[in-house]
C-alpha cells in the first residue's frame, strides 16, 4: 500500500504534466547506473589557476578525423562503453544541433559543437534521471546556463529518449508553436529545468537548484534514509561568467558548501565580439578559489573524454564545496573554417561548411539522422530511468511508512498539493488592531505561513531587520545548518532573485520568498522577468515602498516601480493597505502557483482600515466604503497601499459636506483586470467619471482607472530627503489635494 | 592672452555651477602639495591574500583613549603634521558625523567613524581640488562607493572649505532642501562627484573616472605637457563587494590596467545582516588579485595613519594595475558599546552613546564644533587648492599656445560647449534611401557624431556587431591603447551603464553611449535610474526592440520595456521610426545634456517613410500625414518606431475608402509632454476622440494618448520564438488589425 502511495505520488506529477509512454513500474531491476562505472581516478590534479590556464589545443583537421590520435591522448578507456561509439554519439550531437540551426537558418551552433563530449558524459554516463518522466523528484537536475547552446540539450533530451524532443521537433526548432524555441524555456519543454538565455541567470538557478537539495537532503534524510540525494550540472561560457549575477551566485555556492553543485565553464575564448581578450582577462579559476570553490582544469574538452570523467570524479569526492570544471574548448569544433572564430557563435554555418564539417569530422549521414548503434546505445535510458524512478519510489514507500509526519511534508514540497486548512493560519485584523507597517504585518504572515506550509523558505538581501523577514522559528540556512529556512543572501538582489527561482522550479510545493528594498528591484529585474516567464511562484517582499522611507532620500525611494511591473507580463503587483489586505495578498501569492507575486508594504505605520479585507484584496479592486445608492456616486475615490488611508481621510470630509463618495481599494490591478465585466462596473461604474487616484508613485497608467475627466495624484519625479510627513505634504500627496481634486471632477 | 583664455576656462565653468569666493587667480605661488611629503616606503608589503585576511583588531577603549599606544604602532611620522594634530582632525571628522546623524535623528553613523584616518588622509594629504571651484578640470576624484555614509564626504568637504557644506548644511543633514541628502547627490552637493547609495555603483562610476582620465591623458598629454593628470579615489564596503555590478567592474578595470584607480575597501565585517560572516566569506582579496589588481592590506584602519599613508605610496607607485588597498577598520570606532555592531551602521547612537563616545575618545567640545587648530590646519586647502588650479591654467595656456587644435578639443571636453555646426554632421534621408534596420541607421549617426564631437566615446557589452555600434574611425580603447574611443565591456550592461555615468560625469563633454539588446536594460536598470537622477547625459543605444528580432524568442523579445522607462523621471525614451527620425533622436540625446536618453531601434529592416524629420522628432509626436482638413480627421492613428510603417499602410488603405486620416509619428512621450498645450491640440484634436496606437509592446499606459474611446494595439504578453514576420501576424500587429480598430473607433 505504501508502496503504490509513493508510485501514485510520482506518477501523479507525471499525468499532470507529461503524456506517459509505457509504464515505469513493470521495470523494478537494479540496474547500476553507468555513474558507477567510471574508470578509478586518472591521476588530474586540481590546476592552480594561473594566466597560462588561457593556452588551449586547437584541433587539426586529422586529429578530427582519426580516433587513434585521440586514444593516445586518452589513457584510460571506459569498460561499458568503447571510444569510437562515444565519438559518434558526440558527433551526433554536434550535427543534430548543425542541422536543426541550419534548417532554421537561426540559432547558435558553436556551443553545442564544442560542448558535445561533456554533454555526452553528463547526459548518457553520469546523470541519473527518467526520460519518460522529466518530473521525477530525485533526477539530477542540469542547467544550461549558457541557453544559445541549447541544441545542445535538445539533442540531448532527444537521444535520451524525453518526448518533448522527438525528431520532428529538432526539425521545427526556432518555429512558431515547437517545443525547441530559440532559448531554453522551461513551461514550452519537459526535460528543460529553468528558463535560460539572459546570462549568468542560469548559474544563479543552478545555485538554488543546489540549495534545494541541499536543504531538503538535509531535513528529510534519515540515517538509513536517503530519499533526497541529486546533483545539479551546469554548463555555463565566458559570457554568464562576465555578468555580475554570476559572481554574486557563486560566492554564495562557496559560503553556502553546495558540495553537489558541479559548473562545467565553457572556457572557448570566443564571445560575440571576438576573442575574449578584448574585455575578459581576469584569471576565472582563481577567482573561483577565491570564492572558495574547487577547481579543475580540463585542458582537452574537445576530444579528452577521460578527462572530463575523471574531473567529475574528483568534483564528487569533492563534498564541502562546489566545484567549477573549467573545459577548454573550441567553439564550432569541427567547422575547418570557422571553429574558433565569433563567426560560429550565433549563425547557422551554410550549406558549403555544413558539407565542409561532414567531410572533417567523417560524417556521411543525411541531415537529423541518428546512426542505429547510437539510437541503440542511448535506448538503455528509458528502462534505467524508469528503473531508477522505481528504486526511489519503493525507497520513498518505506520512508513514508517509517516516516509517516516527514513523508508528509516531503509529499507536499514534491507535488505542490498545499496542506489543508493552510490559509486559516493566516492573520486577520480589525478597525480597532493597532496601527502597523505593512513590513511589520508581512512578517506576521511570513511567520504563520512557515508554520503551514512545508516547502516556505526565504529570506533578505542584508536587510532583515528592515524588511522584517526573519521566520522566528527558525535559524539560518549556513553550511553545517542546511535543514533551517531563513536564507541570508547578503547584498546580492540580481543572485537572489535568480536563486529563488531555482528554489521554485526545484519541487512545486518550495515556495520562496526574497526580500530588499522596493527601489532595488532595479537590480533584480531581469531576475523577476524570468520568475514571470517562466512560472516560478517567487514573493518578492519589498519594503520600503515610497517615498515615505523619508530621509534615505531619491536612491531609495521608489516613483517608477509599481508602474514598472503593471506592465510586465504575469507579475502580481500588490500593494496592500493595512494588516487584511497584507494577508489576503498572502493568500493570492501561494494560490497563484505559476506567477510572481510582488508585495509593495510600507516602512512607515498605517492603520487598520473599516472595510478591508482578505475577499476583497482576492479581487485586486474593491469598495471599502460608500455612502451612495444605486451605484453612483458622485466621485469616486481611489487608493492604494499608504494612500488608501488619505482617500479614507478624505471621504471623510467630502461626506461631511455631504458628498456621495466611495472609497476603493485598488491593490492590484492584475487582479481586477481578471474579474467580469459586471463585478468591474459594480466598482468603477462606467458613468462615473468622477474618479481621483492617489498613490505615491508614478501617475503612468493611472489614466486607464482614472479615465481622461478624472485625475490621477501621484509624482512623477524623483523624490527627496526629508522627514517622511514633510516630503508627502510638499509632494500633495495630501487629504487636502485628493479633496480639491474631487471637488475639481465632481 | 593664452593665459587669460584659460583662466576664463575654468572660472567659466565655475560660474555656471558655484558662487565663488575670492578670485583664484590672484594666489599663484608654487606651494607644494602636502602628497609630495609622504614618508618614504614603510616596508609594508602587499599581503598575499588568504583566509587569515579575516582577523581583525579589535579597539580597547584605552587604546581609543592613549596616543603613546598607537604612536608605538606608526614607526613612522609626517614632517609636516603631527599625530596628535591628525588624531584630533580625524575625531572631528567622527563627530561632525556624530552630531549630524544625531540631529538629524536618521543616517549612519558607522561607517563615518571607521574610515575617518583613511577620508582624512585623503582629503588632507593626499587628494589635488581646489575646494572654491569643485568642477576644476585637473582634480582628483573621489568617490564614496558607500554612499549611506555621506557624513563623512560632508564632514571633509565642510574641513576642506568647500561652500556647499557650511556649518548650517551639517546641521541640516537629510532635511527638506539641504545640501545634504541622506546620500550623496552630484546634483545636489557641488563637491560631490556621483551619486551613490545604491551599492556597488560607486566603484562603477570610478572606473569609468579613472576611464576618462586614462583616455584624456592618453589623447592630450604630451611629452612636454602634462595637462591631464588626476587619480581617482573610492571607498568601498563590504555591500560593495557582494554586489555583482562591483565585479563587473574591477574586472574591466584591471583588464583596462587602470593604474590610477585607489579603492579603499572599508572591511569591516559589518553589514546590515549583522557579521559579513553569515554570507561573505569568500577571499576578497584574492578575487581582486585573479581580476588583475594590486591589493595591500592595511590591518590596522583605526589608527595606522602611516599604514595608510604607505599603502597609497605603494599603490600609485603600481601604475599599469588598480589598487585595492583592504583597510580594515572597526564600524562606529569610538563608541564604546557600539562599535563593531550592527546597531551602528544605520542609526544615531542616542544622546547616551554620544556621551559616552565623547568620554571615550576624549571630546570636550560642543556638537558640531570644529576646533581652531584644526580648523586652522586645513584652511591652507584654499589657498593651497587655488594655487593649484592657477598652476594647472598656467599650464594649459602654454598648452594652448603649442597645441592649438588639441586643446581646442580637450576645451571643449572641460566646458560642454559643443563644436559649432556640429548638427550638420547628422544624416538625412528621403523615402527613396534604402530600408534599413534603425539599429544600422544608428551606426551611421554614431559615425557621423563621433567626427564631430571631441568627448564622444563608447562600445557595447559584447554585443557591437549586433547594436552596430563600432565607430569605424577608431580603435579600441585598451590597457596599451587608451587613446581609442570605442569600449568593449563584455558581457557587462550593470557596470557598463555605471562606467559610462563616471564617464559623463567627468567632464561636460564627455558623451559616452552604451549599447545592448534592449530587453537588457533589466541588467542595467539601477544604472539607468542613476543616470536620470544624476543628470548623466548618457545614451542607451538599444536595439532588438520588440518581437521582431525573431527566434530568439521570449527572453530576449522586450514587451514592457518602454512603457516601463516611459514612468522613470528624467529618461528621454526615444523610438525612431526610420533615417530621419533617428537622426532626430540623437540630435535631441547630445542637446539634452542633463538628461539620459535611450534609444529602442530594430533589428529588421524599416522602409524611409515620408514626411519624418528630424525637426518633428524633436517635438516628440508629429504629424507625418493627413489627408483631413480643419483639424478633423475621421481617425488618428499612432505609432512609434517599427509599427509607425504598420500605420502608414493601414493610414493608405483606409484613404482609398474615402476615410481623412492622420497619422502621427508618437517618437518621444516625454518630448511631446514638453509642447505646448497648442501644439498638442494641433497634433491630437480633443474633439477627436476616434484614435488607434500600434507599437510592438505593452499597452500600458497608451490611454493617456488614445483615450478611454480609442484602441491600443499592442502586446500585453511575452513573446514567442519563430520568424518574426510569424511572430507580427500571429500577435495581430498588422495594418489589418489598424484597419479594423480604426473603423471600430470612427
């Protein structure tokens, strides 16, 4: 019983997400997976990084063409598998990706030609996954930060037998509606982990991915237990090592000892503007024992299989740090004329030096063809992954039976399913609860949620004390404490983000959370935009949202923001009022599991308003006070966050002058666009023009609520440093403007 | 009368920026800068890199309290000032900053403390200004990377005698209107050189400081004039460090060998979070010597002035590396239960830990007091710095004489002043020129711009052959070939876009551009923010500006781009259409030279429309056809950049129905809010309210322009991989869709 409880778990992520071919349970053998079968350590040592490392072997057309010369530079063999069927499975690779870029006359054909060999190994000797099941919880996870290679995974995913790659999808790369788009997209391609393209991001995930691991390993291991127990692989070139997230992603791996985190640097000297030495001269191995990673030098990547092995080896007996296996290669190996150049990155190479390449690597087959012994060799995946997926699923059975209250939360973390009655753990508020900052009432809610929910992790970018994110239950994620779940990201904000969106992608019940000031989303963005493309439910907790941070001044004060990310695709902007609708944005943010939530909260106190709550904030706009009939008022006041108390304030007055006047709460525009017409006019009437917004922001966009005869209070320049009150008075954003401009529309 | 020339030179500028205060022309004694009295080489060694890095030195109260302790440690004295005369400026420093922070009752005490013996040194010993004229072309910069720390900038600019920080400005300190904001703002406080607080940015701006120095000396020295001739100096903290802009950016400036680029690295193992401990632990100092920097370590920043003094000796005797001189110091030294604490970093100490400091360190005096003989001791920089700059006018004026046409270049660089008739340089085009992608069209302006103006330079971050951004006359800009023009940053957008703000913010006339895919701006974002707010004159040359850049799918297919600068204060967002409007959009970005401007441009090919101008760019929204009359068009159709073709066609189809039609050219928002209410009415009636918008992104914010009864076409999500004509039809940015909207709304 047990045992069909765990199937039904794994097989209940598979339906959802992936037609099955064949069922996994009807191979229960231990097959040993071919990891287990690499040659005993080869004598390569970890290189000291030194400027030499920038020397590398270029191929000759002859060293191409005849396996011999390599054998001798490969000193060892692999028992399972002999050297010229693994060359013709990295060939095979190689024109997989040639043909398809060049079918397409688009993408970027020298990665995958140079990063075959390592891709081969990783893929068809050392990862341990299920083709027919891309979401098996255990699965080594691989990255492929550099995402312009990504025929490199597609041919990959393709010989390993995953469905989303078949060949007639190789032959529909880069076209409208395939499942081979031009980068590596997650939500298009079961098999692809994490949305890649924008570099340095996947590293960044690779490191949350890590981290995942790392932290679940260690919460729900037991002593003769080990359910959680993967790699994460990544390959990442000169480019993602160039951008600053990188190095922010990685000097968190080397403090955090992410031992099963294993970075294959694509060290190919060519980036789109030539060679690397025209912007790139840092010595990357050193800087990387400088982050307190393990590094190793493959000086052969480009035909030194034994090399690659057994720098694998070495990286796994490596456990306390990461390791980064810097691969010399050369890009567009094969291409006579145009490896080793720029030409080769991001082009498809043309039909003469297609013909060419053939000729040079001693390649006769038709275009996307797979020779049999290759098919034949890589077709032992799908009954090893199935098998594999079978071990874990009767391990997991014993677990759970062992394990039950564990087995549980892991259950939870593996599927997404969110434990019962989890939203009442929620606060809710009155009128009569004292005034608060919504940073303060974020971290009640942050607090009740970790209590509930199994996967909740997170944590700040240096700024927990101001962004109130501490879960107070419990301690820091640090090496020798992975099993806590408050994550100290240091002032990271580009890292965090992508590390986050690691962490969602790994399981979908891990729910994290980042928090930084709002005006620091700017270093972010590009972090959060791929949240939001790529479906990872990510809280992004930014305090500090206005110009009521006072004396911090125009740096830290966000006008731009809010309007920002309205306009970004599947983002959750929400900005709550007071203490309900703090929690009822809580409650959207974990039920929207395929979207970015981003909470905009104060630094300064608010109080708690009449007529929020958790309902209404579901509704992104809604009415939290009216004095009018028959749904016409005569002016319509509408705020959001800090302001919604001015609005309050306001109708006050304009009531007692005898005004009709209702007050909404616009906390999230994304919400209210998904309501129906009709609940939309029973809150913004259409013939009710009269209508003022106030938010301290930018009043970009309001026009749309507002419509051209109402008016929009807002700022639309940078803000300044002062005492908080001073600065909202001399900006109006004051009871007293939202009053003459009522009066002004009305 | 050379003499003269260059004299008005530099007041001219000074003029415009500052009051001045006795006339600098009338001290001219070569009195010797007190840098030349350096004690001889200490024996302090740089320190080889290692974890022991980490132990520091802890201040006993006694040792606060006894000189004869640390006189024990300084083996070595100043001829010229003695110790004790140096510990008692330095402690005025800590409680100017003290004082000012507890006025203020907001702001950071910590860091003013602790790096006081190094910002003393600096600004008494060391650093070349001219405290009367802040803009003097030849001084030293300084940047405080650390921006949250500004009461130590403030303290030394008040010792220095610079007018914008007088007594009174101290005691206004992060109040309404002061000249001294929570952070330092260039805009705000001349002597200022950038504006920081946003970590990391700082180091980023002084690379591109010690950028332009490099370059200018490399273009205008010669071997008998030495007429460029500054260093650039910086401190640094620990949030600095872990951001990766901060990478970014010592990784080109030792790739660049920015000999004349000192950062001090305040390592004082606090940040916000509490000890650097629970996230930075990797081995700064190492990772700055793998990025091809010499590092010193000053173990003793509390009170090892000779340490100090020898470490910037060292540094400037290294002159083809940066130095990074890893000073470390105790965060709020002096405060006996403080120091060394968070609680220090971002608070006043309270009247009690005032008291108690003033016991500690010995401090009689009255807040803000600035004792007389140190008041004394620095009141030689006035004279000393008018010297200085009358020196340096001296020099130019033989240099003007020599080198006429150079220094008619480098002039022009000091003072902004463009070269007369500099615009006729700017390409036209008629509708017979050839179609052509805006992004080549904008390689033909930056072409032709950079024959014409002296101060213009710039690259792309690695992607020059896709922006199209190479300046063909010139080189590159590298370590052994500085005097070249065109940059290469790598895959670098954060730090690119902070170098290019050190850049602009150099001189006047410097006009750096940086350039990648514009859905990049992501990266860069906090960048851009800066040079808005700053008033850098830096222009984001970005191309791939929709969907129409094709397979490369949804990563890289910018959608709320514009819409989301469109919000930002102070960006000039500009979207050409075409040859002419391009044209007009640089012409607009040099002219606005307090403004950043960003350029969208397409990858595809755009046909030369008629009636575009460069004269109507420049108002921002223009009329570039109508067949109505009476101002009254049937319908208006709106469109920027590659969409503006879409509705010059539907615009032809619609005419041959017998329908008026205007069609406006909508390149600029921001321009366009600049008309006047006249022209505005001329070009968007009120009374026609029948008006559709086309533009290949988010239609967020488009109601202000169409209205609550018009359409906006556009894209409210992301985008897609396939060809991009594909991608246009299926997203329904066509001329059908105009037509039918267009006869939807009329």
């Amino acid at each position: 019983m047990a045992s069909s409880s765990s199937l039904t778990l794994s097989q209940a992520i598979l339906s959802r997400s992936v037609p099955r071919h064949g069922s996994s349970s009807s191979t229960n053998s231990q097959l040993t997976p071919s990891s287990l079968s690499l040659p005993t350590f080869s004598g390569l040592k970890s290189t000291p990084a030194t400027s030499s490392f920038r020397r590398r072997i270029l191929p000759s057309a002859a060293a191409c063409r005849s396996p011999s010369i390599r054998a001798s530079a490969a000193v060892e063999t692999l028992e399972k598998t002999d050297n010229a069927l693994v060359e013709k499975s990295v060939n095979t690779i190689r024109f997989l990706a040639i043909d398809a870029v060049e079918k397409a006359n688009s993408g970027h054909p020298g990665l995958p030609m140079g990063c075959a060999p390592m891709g081969h190994i990783l893929y068809d000797e050392i990862m341990r996954y299920n083709p027919k099941n891309p979401y098996w919880f255990n699965r080594d996870r691989f990255v492929l930060s550099a995402g312009h290679g990504c025929m490199l995974q597609y041919a990959l995913l393709h010989l390993a037998g995953y469905d989303a790659v078949r060949e007639e999808d190789l032959k529909s790369f880069r076209q409208w509606g395939s499942k081979t788009p031009g980068h590596p997209e997650n939500f298009e391609t079961p098999g692809v982990e994490v949305t890649t393209g924008p570099l340095g991001q996947g590293i960044a995930n690779a490191v949350g991915l890590a981290l995942s691991e790392k932290h679940l390993a260690a919460r729900f291991n037991k002593p003769d237990a080990e359910i959680v127990d993967h790699y994460t692989y990544v390959i990442l070139g000169d480019g993602c090592q160039m951008e600053g997230i990188s190095q922010e992603a990685a000097s968190l791996a080397g403090h955090w000892g992410l031992g099963k985190l294993i970075a294959f640097y694509d060290d190919n000297h060519i980036s789109i503007d030539g060679d690397t030495e025209i912007a790139f001269t840092e010595d990357v191995g050193a800087r990387f024992e400088a982050l307190g990673w393990h590094v190793i030098w493959v000086k052969n990547g480009n035909t030194g299989y034994d090399e690659i092995r057994a720098a694998i080896k070495e990286a796994k007996a490596v456990t306390d740090k990461p390791t980064m296996i810097k691969v010399t290669t050369t890009i567009g190996f094969g291409s006579p004329n145009k490896a080793n150049s720029y030409s080769v990155h991001g082009s498809a190479l043309g039909a003469k030096e297609v013909e060419a390449t053939r000729q040079n690597l001693g390649w006769p087959y038709e275009p996307f063809h797979v020779p049999e012994d290759v098919k034949s060799h890589w077709s032992r995946h799908i009954p090893e992954g199935a098998a594999l997926e079978a071990g874990w699923n009767t391990k997991f059975a014993e677990y759970e039976k062992k394990y039950p209250e564990e087995a549980a939360d892991l259950k939870s973390i593996i599927t997404g399913e969110l434990p019962a009655g989890w939203e009442k753990a929620l606060p809710t508020y009155t009128p009569e609860s004292p005034a608060d900052a919504t940073r303060n009432l974020s971290q009640q809610n942050l607090n009740a949620l970790a209590k509930v929910l199994p996967g909740f992790l997170g944590g700040s970018a240096d700024l927990a004390s101001s962004n109130m994110t501490l879960m107070k239950m419990f301690g820091d994620f640090q090496k020798s404490t992975p099993e806590e779940r408050n994550l100290r990201f240091g002032v990271r904000e580009h890292g965090m983000g992508a590390i986050c969106n690691g962490i969602a992608l790994h399981s979908p019940g891990l729910i994290p959370y980042c928090a930084t000031f709002f005006v620091f989303t700017d270093y972010m963005r590009a972090a959060i935009r791929i949240s939001a493309l790529s479906e990872s439910r990510v809280i992004y907790v930014m305090t500090h949202d206005s110009i009521g941070l006072g004396e911090d001044g125009p740096t830290h004060q966000p006008i731009e923001h809010l309007a920002s990310f309205r306009a970004m695709p599947n983002v959750l902007m929400l900005r709550p009022a007071d203490g309900n609708e703090t929690a009822g944005a809580y409650r959207v943010a974990i039920l929207k599991n395929k979207t970015p939530s981003i909470m905009a909260l104060s630094r300064q106190k608010l109080p708690q308003l009449s007529g929020t709550s958790i309902e209404g904030t579901a509704k992104g706009g809604y009415i939290i006070s009216d004095n009018s009939s028959g749904n016409k008022p005569d002016v319509i006041l509408i705020g959001t966050g800090s302001e919604l108390e001015i609005a309050v304030k306001a109708a006050d007055e304009l009531r007692k002058e005898g005004k009709a006047v209702r007050v909404v709460s616009f906390v999230s525009w994304e919400l209210f666009d998904e309501q129906s017409a009709e609940y939309k006019e029973s809150v913004l009437p259409a013939a009710v023009t009269a209508r003022v917004s106030i938010e301290a922001g930018s009043t970009f966009g309001w026009e749309k609520i507002v419509g051209s005869k109402g008016k929009a209070i807002g700022i639309d320049k940078f803000g300044a440093s002062a005492p908080a009150g001073k600065i909202y008075k001399e900006f109006g954003i004051t009871a007293e403007a939202v009053i003459a401009a009522a009066k002004q529309v009305s």
